[in-house]
C-alpha cells in the first residue's frame, strides 16, 4: 500500500501544479471539471481488466452518502482559493489526517496504534508548517486569520468533508472493488458537478477550444486518474489515517514543484514540516 499512496501523492502534486499554471489563465470551476472529465477514459479503460464486483446495500449507503459531501468539498475548496491568499488556506488541509484518527473509527471501527498515530500527526504537523509562507508572522498565523479571512473556514470544512468521504469510500470500496468505485465515483462526480462547472464558467466555454483550457487539462487529467487509481488500491489495503497521511506528502512534492517552476522562496525555511513529514512517513510505515 505505500508504493500505492506514494504514487497517488506524486500524481496528485504534478497534477496540482500543471493545474496551477492553467488556473492563472482560465476560470477554476471549469478547469477543475475538465480535470476530472478528462480522467475518465483511463479509468473506463481500467474497467475493461476488472471483473464487475457483486454490490450491495451498504456500497450504495456509502457512495450516495459520500457524493453530494464531495460537491461540496470542491466548491468549498475552489471558493477557498480564490477568496484568500494560499499561505492562509492551505496549512488547513492538513487537518484531514487529524480527523482522520477519529472519524474512521466512528464509522468504520478503525483504530491507528499510538505510534502510527504520532507518525499521522507529524505528518499533519509538516504539511500545515510546510504551507506558512511568513514564519515571521509565526506559526499560528492562519489560525489568527481566520476572522478576517473566509477562505480558511472553508478549508476547514473541506478538511473535515474529506475525512468523512475518505471513510465513506473506504466502505463503498470494501463492498465493490477499488476500481469499480474509482470509476463510477468519478464519473457521478463529473455529471453532478457538470451544470455548476458549466454555468461558473459559461463566458469561457466557447473559448475553451481556442484559448487552451481543455488541452492545458488533458495531463492534469490523465495523471488525476493515475493518482484515483492508486489512491483506491492503497485504500483497500491499510486504515484510511495512514493512507491519507502518506498520500498528504503531496504537500512536500508541492513545495519543491513551487519552487522549480513558480520560483517560490523561503524553501529554507519549509525545512522543519519537510523533516516532521518524513519522520511521520518512517513512523507509519515501520509501526502501522
């Protein structure tokens, strides 16, 4: 499974950035669609190595519940983006893994050892220290923010939805298969989302075909279906806590993309949430 949830977080933080640079030019909800229609062949083509599992009640409890959280989770985490500065919102992404203690146990009966808790913990520490641009404002300054800034309550709540729909997938997976519910998740993600995505960026969708916003999405697509992929695989062999904090050193590959292609600074002094990730990253895979 680490193999699994490491490739997951490599797709996922080149996705990221490729989707970054095409977010600078072209309106977000629609890109953030794309990116998820445009996973879709590879992951019909999957389809095709897989035999249908059988399905049952609790598949359909868990996927139905889940989806409308996703919804959501997107518009939120969009929304987040684009109201506040990024030092300010994403440090609290990393707050999924710290949920993720206690809400998989709540609904699944998971329990994480004490030192794989530690290891989520570090890891959750390193990402939220990681994303604090301004170390001389100190380290709770997105907490301090959060009056004045929306964005950051908003990528509270989506930490939080992600942790429900990270256990609720868990379920869906558990009663189907990892690729099955990849698949049609996806796929009832980008028909549902379809009419939101289209209306936020109905001014741009003729242009869409001249000014590059679908080809700037066809990588991110493909690799965001690599990282589905691997990220249900990985799910379906460990506890939700772990695979989710190990797939959260995205945020490290992050930083090191920001700072190869963005020219992001302050790469020195990301060095502490660099060491607390890979420290939690040794604890959880020795001890989980």
């Amino acid at each position: 499974w680490v193999l699994y949830a490491l490739i997951a977080a490599f797709t996922l933080a080149t996705s990221d950035a490729l989707t970054k640079k095409a977010l600078s030019i072209h309106n977000e909800y629609l890109i953030a669609w794309l990116r998820l229609l445009l996973s879709l062949p590879a992951l019909f083509v999957s389809l095709l190595f897989i035999p249908i599992p059988p399905i049952d009640k609790d598949f359909y409890i868990a996927f139905f519940t889940a989806l409308p959280l996703e919804i959501i989770a997107i518009i939120f985490y969009i929304k987040a983006l684009k109201l506040s500065p990024l030092s300010l919102t994403l440090p609290f992404l990393s707050l999924t893994p710290v949920f993720l203690i206690v809400v998989p146990y709540l609904l699944l009966g998971e329990k994480v050892s004490l030192l794989g808790a530690a290891g989520v913990l570090c890891i959750a520490a390193g990402g939220y220290t990681l994303n604090i641009r301004d170390f001389k404002k100190g380290v709770l300054e997105p907490f301090a923010a959060i009056r004045k800034e929306k964005g950051s309550v908003y990528m509270i709540i989506v930490a939080l939805i992600f942790s429900f729909t990270s256990s609720l997938g868990k379920r869906a997976i558990e009663h189907s298969s990892p690729i099955f519910f990849g698949a049609t998740y996806i796929t009832t993600i980008v028909l549902v989302f379809a009419p939101i995505a289209l209306y936020k960026g109905r001014d741009e969708i003729n242009a869409a075909f001249r000014n590059g916003a679908i080809r700037a999405s066809i990588l991110p697509g493909m690799l965001h279906s690599v990282m589905i992929i691997s990220h249900m695989i990985a799910m379906s062999m460990t506890k939700v806590a772990y695979m989710i904090s190990v797939k959260r050193l995205s945020l490290l590959i992050g930083v090191f993309y920001g700072y190869l292609f963005f020219k992001e600074s302050a790469i020195r002094e990301r060095l502490l949430g660099t060491v607390l990730m890979l420290a939690g990253f040794v604890l959880i895979v020795v001890y989980h």
